[in-house]
C-alpha cells in the first residue's frame, strides 16, 4: 500500500518517536507553565496576600534563574551527557513544581520558582541534543525539530486558556500540580527510551569563567526587571548594567586565554551560527514583545477577559504550530535559510499592516496580522534550531543550543521590558501602533542578519 502523506512524517524508530515525545514534554511544560502563571497572578496575589512588586518575582524570578544558566547548563550537556542533565532538569522541574503547588508563602513560591528555572535551563539545551543523536541523518532531524517547535508551542500558546480553566475550577495552585502526573511519565519515558549520550573528551568545567558568564546575565537580566520600577535613571540599575557589561567583557578575556572554554568563541567565526544567534535575539524579542502587546491590546483597548484574550491569541499559536510541522519538511528539503528569511518577511509584513491602523479594530480585522504572524514564526522558529545545529561540532550541540536559547531569552527579556515601557505616558493604542513599528523594525534588521548565513553551508543540512 502507498503510505498517506501523514505517514510521510513518521520517524525512524520507537525509541526516537519517544524521545522526541519526552523533550516536547519538556519544553512544552516549561513553556505552558510561564504562560499559565499569567493569568493565575491575580489569583496568587489574593490568596498569598502579596502586592505587585511581589508578584512580578513569581513571574521573572522564574526568568532571571532560566536565562542566566542557559549556557552553564549546556556545557555541562556537553561535557556530562545530554540525557543525564536532561534527565535531572526534568526530575528538578517537576520536584519544584510539587513545591509551588504547596507553597504556604510568597518567599517560598519564588524560592520554586527559581528552582523551576535551574531545572529548565538543564533539560532546554539538552532536549536539541538528545533530537541530535536520535536522528543522526539530517532530513530526519529537520523534520523531528519541526514536529518538536509544533507541540511546543502549541503547549505553551495553550497556557492562558488552561490556566484560567484550571484557576476558574481548581485555583492556581492546580497550575503547578498539573506538571507532575506530566513530568512522571516524561521522566519515565526520558529512562526508558532516551538513548545515553556519551561525555566528551573536553576536561574541566572553566568554572570561574561559566560563574562570570551566568552573573553578568543574571544582573542583565535583573536590571530589565527592576527597570521599569526603578527607572533607567536609578544608581542601582546604572550600576547593574555597568556591571553586566564588565562582566561580559572579562568572561570574553576568560573564554579567549582557556584552554578548555565553557563557550568556544572559534564558534562565532562560523557565519552561519553568529548569523543565526543575533537573528534569534531580534527575532524572540519582537516576537513576544508583540505577544505581549496584543494582550493588553485586547483587554485594556478592546475591554476583553483575559481568557478572550488567550483565544484571540491561539491564532497566533495554531498557526505557528501548523506551520512548524511543515518547516521541518522544508529544512529537510531546502536547508534552514529560505524558511528564516521568508518567515521573517512575513513578520516584518505582519507586524507593519497592524501598525497601519488608524483606530482600534475588533478581532476580525487583526486576525489577518495574527495568523501572518503565526505562520512566520513557525518557519522561523524550527529552521533555526535546525541551523545552530548543522553550524556546531557534535560535540558542542549543547553548549550551541544554549547560546541560541539565552540569544531568544535575553532579547525577550529585553524587548518585553522597552515594548511595557512604551505605554508609559502615552495613550494606549498610540503606544500599540509605535511598539508594532518597532516589533517589524527588529524583524527586519534580524532578516538582513540571518541573510549573512553561508548559503552552501545552510543548504548543506
């Protein structure tokens, strides 16, 4: 019999579709639970008795640990075995979800949360290497990935809807305990059918050049928090940059004088992967800088339920997912760089017809955007893991998909912070259009980045 075109997409054998199966878990759950908590917030800050300067911690305390680890957590892939440190983020992930679902306080929910973030940051970087080993021929792996960002964001675009289901019927400390029937069986099919993955031969952890890699990041990453509270006037975020900045510049001189460096600078002299990296930054904080801005579009414009809101949005996230699903068919076919530069055309184009507006417009005339939106996002998104990969040694598959995954972290923690400032002093949907501009200005300068790429190298995947 001829096999369906569905069947086109099947994988190559059991234990690689239950690998792919287990990382989706991983990140999907990641992802479903930082959008979930969103809506939770007005819930948590009524039961815990908080205020908003408490509550914005249970929220980026959780961003702050992810982002800053990212690259520790993928040389420590690299160097002990992907599915070990996966395995071990997933197993700290779903313990410190328990925590949170029972936290009795503030303090301690934030304590989990932060504990969620160190487990996140372990199994992200090493769920893109375990797909590596799992599919070793590329057309396979191109579609796998493509699978992989399809149910991830589908999963973490699902987050507003389930959450306020979850906190309408159970309350929001059911958003927490969902992760652990889930993390369970992920972590029993993570024993089960991940293959192991061998250390490499590099010796050493470079230490003390990873601790001053991960602060600068972290103080980066606080200092954007802090930011709008604060001002960007404030001695203290003043100092924080100043600080972040020096420490980047001397884990720069560490890597550049180690002989076994955490992040193996000969990786950026690689036009593809540096192209890809700084097209990931733009690209992630334009994406859900615009997210965010199509948020309070919908309630504070429009007037909508938060959970109206999150279905407006899924046009958004079906798509994208839809669109993932193809992408990697793409890659398999064509490479990495078509589906980057024309889903990233496609952003620019969706994020400046929305902008064109001259009133506010009900949900029907802006599905158009949201759905070009979606679809650019999903050729993006999946072709540029594909890329990272295809641009590093085996070896260095973790530490490679760490630097793509603090790239998207660091421009949406970013973006996030100087879109929300936007709409400070200004009317709200003045501030709509000017964030739009500038979400379809950053789409562009990460096409002409992403542009830069070897063709021959791309198209070789």
């Amino acid at each position: 019999m001829t096999a369906t075109p569905a069947l086109t997409l099947s994988l190559p054998a059991p234990a690689a579709r239950w690998t792919l199966v287990a990382t989706s878990f991983g990140l999907g759950m990641a992802l479903l639970d930082v959008t979930a908590v969103n809506v939770a917030i007005p819930s948590i800050e009524q039961s815990l008795q908080t205020d908003v300067r408490g509550l914005s911690w249970v929220i980026d305390g959780y961003t702050l640990t992810f982002a800053s680890l990212l690259l520790l957590a993928g040389g420590l892939g690299d160097r002990l075995g992907a599915k070990r440190v996966f395995t071990s983020g997933f197993v700290l992930f779903t313990a410190a979800s328990a925590l949170c679902g029972a936290a009795p306080a503030l303090p301690v929910l934030v304590f989990a949360r932060i504990l969620q973030g160190v487990g996140a940051a372990l199994f992200i970087p090493s769920s893109l290497a375990i797909l590596r080993e799992a599919y070793p021929y590329v057309r396979e792996r191109a579609r796998a990935i493509g699978i992989w960002s399809a149910l991830t964001a589908i999963a973490g675009a699902s987050g507003p809807v389930v959450g306020g289901l979850l906190v309408g019927a159970f309350g929001w400390r059911s958003i927490f305990l969902l992760n652990l029937p889930v993390g369970i069986v992920a972590i029993a099919m993570s024993v089960r059918f991940v293959a192991p993955s061998l250390p490499t031969s590099r010796r050493g952890l470079d230490l003390f050049a990873q601790i001053t890699g991960a602060s600068a990041l972290a103080v980066f990453t606080w200092a954007l928090i802090e930011r709008p509270a604060r001002g960007w006037t404030s001695p203290a975020i003043l100092i924080a940059l100043l600080a972040a900045a020096t420490g980047i510049v001397a884990f720069v001189a560490l890597e550049s004088r180690s002989r076994d460096p955490v992040l193996p600078l000969r990786l950026f002299s690689n036009r593809t992967f540096s192209a890809t990296a700084s097209a990931a930054l733009l690209y992630a904080g334009a994406f859900f800088g615009s997210v965010l801005v199509y948020s309070l579009y919908f309630q504070q414009i429009l007037g909508e339920a938060p959970a109206t809101a999150g279905l407006h949005l899924a046009a958004v996230s079906g798509t994208f997912g839809v669109t993932s699903l193809f992408a990697g068919r793409m890659v398999g076919r064509f490479g990495t760089r078509r589906p980057i530069l024309v889903g990233l055309a496609a952003l620019v184009l969706s994020a400046w017809a929305a902008a064109a507006m001259r009133t506010a417009a009900p949900f029907a005339a802006l599905s158009p955007a949201l759905v070009l939106m979606g679809f650019g996002a999903g050729l993006v998104a999946p072709a540029m893991n594909a890329a990272i990969l295809a641009s590093v040694p085996r070896a260095l598959s973790g530490i490679g998909a760490g630097v793509l995954n603090a790239a998207r972290q660091v421009g949406t923690a970013l973006a996030v912070a100087v879109f929300a400032s936007l709409f400070h002093g200004r009317a709200p949907f003045a501030a709509v259009r000017l964030a739009l501009l500038c979400a379809g200005g950053l789409y562009l300068v990460a096409l002409l980045l992403a542009a830069r790429a070897h063709p021959e190298t791309v198209e070789a995947v």
